[in-house]
C-alpha cells in the first residue's frame, strides 16, 4: 500500500511540473540589461524603463511626518521556548511581520565572509556573470529582472538566484565558481541558517499555540521542505528617488533570512500608510514573515510588504534565504486555528502554482496572497 502511495505521490508530483512547465515562459521578453553595468558605465539619467509610476517611487522618512519606528528585535536564546519570549514574537509577527534575530547561532564570522564572496562575485566582468544567465523558466542564476510581463517597469538591481533545498535539486554548475571557495561558503552558511530556520518555524509554531512539530509538517517535514539563495546586487543610482532596487511585495514562501548591509540602509517595511527603513543591528538577521505562514496561520500572522531603496552614494549587496514549503502538497489554514467567528480565510493552493504566479507577474504588493482570500 505505502509503495502504491509513494507511486501515487511522484505521479502526481510528475503532472503538477509537466502542467507547470507547459506554462512557463523559456525566455525574458526583452533583452536582459546589467543594471551594475549601467551605473558603472555612469549614466546620468535613469532610463524609462526603471522610472516608476508616480504612486510607486520610494517615500523617505523626511516625507512621513512623525514616522519614528523601527522593527522589533528579538534575541534567540530569550524567545526559545520561553513563554514571555514567545509573546514577544507573536506580536511581532502579528504587528510588523519582521523582526530582526540576534543571539541566532549562524557565525559572525561566516557572514561576513559569504556577503563578502558575493561582493566579489558581482564585481567580477560582466561577461564572466553572464556565463550564468537566468532564464524565467527556473530562474536560477544571474538575472536582473523577476517577472515576464512585456514592457514592465524593471527594478534598478541585478541579483543570483540558487535552488538549496532539496539537494537533490541543487545544479552546481549554475553555481558560480569565482571567487574561490565561495560554493563552500555558500553550503556552509546555507546549513547554519537551515538550522535557525527549523529552530523559528518550531518557535512561530508554539507562539501560535500549536504542538512545536506541527507548523513543520504542515511544510511537509524537515527533510521536504524548499530553500533557495538570493543575493541582491544594488548599484549606485544617478536618480534613487525615480526608482526602486525592489519594488513593493511580500515573499511567496513560508519564511525568508535576510543578511544586510549594516552600513547601507535600503530596506523598507510598510507600517500602515508608511514605509519604515530597517536599521540593521551589527550581526543581526532579519526574519520576515511569507505569504504561506499567513495562509497557515489564517492570516493571524501578516506577511507584509517590503520594498528596496536605492542611492546615489553607495552600493548594496544582501543575501537572502527563503525556506519554504514542500512544492506539491496543498497549504491552506491549519484546522486547529480555525473558530467559527474565524473561518478559513484562504483557499488551499501548492507552493509550486503559488510561485509560479510570482515569477510570471513579478512583485505585486499583496495581491497574490489576497487573490486566494476564500471570499474572492
């Protein structure tokens, strides 16, 4: 019978990525442009195609009046399994959605040396990185634009894009192998932030009220779950205040870490009508909540929106890893956060159609999450 199960599961599995690939698109409609390539070429004016709408360009503190806030910070070895920690990041995530972790166990040292490697990365030629150019269809690689939609307002950023969980769907050869070691750093930080993620979906399980273990299976268990690696080249911009280095959304997946700059600010988080500029606390992560907790936890915790700002002075490199849900299983509100004054909100959807709203519309506020509103 489990046999006759396990049969059922890869064909099924089989269909979803037959299905999915008949829908992706195999290539950019337009010539793909190095932003990184621009700047150093020292364009004066930003081309059309990055000058956002009026409504979407970046909104500076100096234009919130009374705008004083930052995002909470939270430190590990208080929050893990203490009951007044445990308060601290619902509310946390209740209210902001992001936080940043200190006392996290990933190695100070290692992530200076992983943001330092991808430094050097996006400073080698432009026609080394483009040995590893990125197609829509996976999108792993180098690229400089998410979305497939024809004559888009692109963002002023170039970035890498790396499968990491599973291993089994690791492809090392679109891995860069300049500068040397950084495929080892790369495996090494991506194990010890796997780490702190499996420590924080345990820790936003208990904070919701559920068994440690549940908000883990409901991802499909330890050794299903999803992971991939960003990192975010953002160059120096002859005019920050038309553009933006990433344009308003919220992450698809389940949780995503962030490593920063803590010199360069760019990272806002939208609080209400605002948007807040994170400053980064020295060794700190960033843990932002992603659409699929918000679908799990019936929308008790938010995955808010997010943008990045870019300047005239300085140029920015972050890292980000996303941690997410097995692809193929449906997630949908966990039962036990279910009441009858609070219904399912969301219908049931698999994380691998989920993204694939993503990478074909590119970032959209919030309005990928709220299309699967049970009320819609």
């Amino acid at each position: 019978m489990q046999n006759l199960l396990h049969l059922s599961l890869v064909s099924s599995n089989l269909f979803s990525q037959s299905q999915n690939k008949k829908k992706m698109v195999a290539s950019w409609p337009e010539p793909i442009v190095s932003v990184q390539a621009l700047s150093q070429a020292g364009v004066s004016t930003v081309p059309n195609r990055y000058v956002k709408p009026t409504h979407q360009r970046p909104v500076y503190k100096s234009d919130q009046s009374g705008l004083d806030m930052e995002i909470p910070v939270l430190d590990m070895s208080d929050m893990w399994r203490n009951p007044e920690g445990l308060k601290r990041v619902r509310k946390a995530c209740e209210e902001w959605g992001f936080f940043q972790v200190v006392n996290h166990g990933v190695d100070h040292g290692l992530m200076e040396r992983v943001r330092g490697a991808w430094r050097e990365f996006f400073d080698l030629p432009v026609q080394m990185k483009r040995k590893y150019a990125n197609s829509p269809d996976t999108y792993e690689g180098y690229g400089s634009r998410i979305g497939v939609v024809k004559d888009a307002k692109l963002d002023w950023s170039d970035y890498f894009f790396l499968n990491y969980l599973p291993s089994s769907i690791r492809n090392l050869s679109m891995w860069p192998s300049q500068p040397p070691k950084i495929r080892e750093l790369i495996e090494e930080y991506g194990e010890e932030v796997k780490k702190l993620c499996e420590r924080l979906v345990e820790t936003l399980s208990e904070s919701l009220g559920l068994e440690p273990n549940h908000l883990m299976k409901a991802f499909g268990g330890e050794d299903k779950v999803g992971a991939s690696l960003r990192a975010n080249f953002y160059p120096k911009c002859p005019q920050p205040h038309l553009t933006l280095g990433l344009s308003s959304h919220s992450d698809p997946g389940g949780i995503t870490i962030v490593l920063s700059e803590e010199n360069v600010a760019g990272l806002q988080v939208r609080r209400g009508d605002c948007w807040v500029t994170v400053k980064s606390v020295p060794n700190a992560l960033i843990v932002n909540i992603g659409d699929q907790v918000q679908i799990l936890s019936n929308g008790i915790y938010k995955s808010v929106e997010h943008q990045v700002i870019v300047n005239s002075g300085m140029d920015r490199v972050s890292l980000a890893l996303f941690y997410n849900p097995r692809s193929d299983i449906p997630i949908g509100p966990v039962e036990e956060l279910l009441t009858d004054n609070r219904p399912a909100l969301y219908k049931p959807i698999r994380f691998d159609e989920y993204r694939l709203m993503i990478r074909q519309k590119g970032p959209s506020g919030k309005n990928q999450v709220d299309s699967l509103l049970a009320s819609t």
